[in-house]
C-alpha cells in the first residue's frame, strides 16, 4: 500500500480546519492550490507559496 500525504492548513500556521490527502504530493498540491486561492487568497502560482506547501506536507 502507498503512503498518503497529508497537508493541514493549520500547518502554514492558519486558524483553518482544512485537512487534505493524496497518493502523490503532485496530486495534494492540485488539490490544496484550490483551496488556498478561494479561501485564503494566496496565489498557488507563486513559487513561495509551492515551497510552503510541500514544506506543510507530511
Ligand atoms: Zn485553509
């Protein structure tokens, strides 16, 4: 069985109860970067905000 990663917006340090898992951290990106953009206005195609992402994921 593959390892799932996981990321927590509680892990950049917001007060969000957002959770999200994935096979792969390609996959969780996609779907985290949706998530970031609509309710915290960040801006996915900013290549700081890739880093502190993947830095979040476990
Ligand atoms: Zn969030």
């Amino acid at each position: 069985m593959q390892e799932m990663k996981t990321f927590r917006c509680k892990d950049l340090g917001l007060a969000c109860e957002f959770e999200e898992k994935a096979e792969s951290e390609n996959e969780l990106i996609k779907r985290v970067e949706g998530h970031v953009q609509t309710a915290h206005q960040m801006n996915p195609e900013q290549p700081e905000v890739q880093e502190k992402i993947r830095k979040a994921m476990k």
